[in-house]
C-alpha cells in the first residue's frame, strides 16, 4: 500500500508568482526577504533562512551561471553541514503527509538557484532515509 505521503509533492516557486492553493506549506528559503513584497502578502508558512546559503556562498554565485556547478557543491557541502538539516527535513516530510510543500525563493533565474538545489539535496535524504 502507498504512502499517502507520495501523492503530495514537494515544489519550488517564485516568491513573485501568484500563491496557490495547490502551494500547500509554504516555506521561504532565502537568507534575505524577496524585495517588493510584504510579510503578510507572501503567506509564507515558515521563514527558514537558517536553511539558506551562506552569505559567502550566495555572494561567490552572484547568480552567474558558470558559476552555478560551484554554488551547487558549496551549498550542497553546507547543507551536509547543517545542524538544523534533520529537523528542515522532518518538517517537509511531516507537512507532506498531509498537503504539498513549496519551497519559496526570490531569484529571477528559475533553474539555477538555492531551491533547486534545496529541493534535490531534501528529495535524495529522504530517499536515502527510507531505504535505510
């Protein structure tokens, strides 16, 4: 028998697109608030910035895009790092049990940035978790 929890999805979305239903738990996951928007207008659910890449990180990438195989490693590398990582991933697997997870991000480029990578780094944890 499935888990209920496969037929939620864990997503990534602009913090400047339109919010949806379909958003389930909405976490933003920059270091920074996107500019432009207000608290109550991004109806984030959690603002886990501790998640985000360092400011060194963040500040090596600038968002060039020879850059992004590096800024994947290095935040990669700081996730693996992260004390609060377990607990980041309980949540995500928890809220999934019940409704699907966005995570939040204010970048302008929509493939390369710290949710996409985010997202595959918290995908194969979990993957790896279950099997062990």
């Amino acid at each position: 028998m499935p888990e209920k929890s496969l037929q939620n999805q864990l997503q990534i979305k602009r913090a400047y697109e339109e919010i949806s239903p379909d958003d389930g738990y909405r976490i933003l996951v920059d270091r920074l608030w996107p500019r432009g928007i207000k608290k109550e207008a991004l109806h984030a659910d959690v603002w886990a910035k501790y998640i985000a890449p360092s400011s060194e990180v963040r500040k090596q990438f600038g968002h060039i895009a020879k850059r992004y195989d590096a800024f994947k490693k290095d935040y990669s590398q700081e996730l693996s790092h992260n004390p609060q990582m377990n607990e980041f991933i309980d949540l995500i697997k928890e809220q999934l049990k019940h409704q699907n997870v966005t995570l939040i991000y204010g970048a302008k480029n929509e493939t390369m940035n710290q949710a996409v990578v985010l997202k595959a780094y918290v995908l194969d944890h979990m993957k790896d978790s279950k099997s062990s």
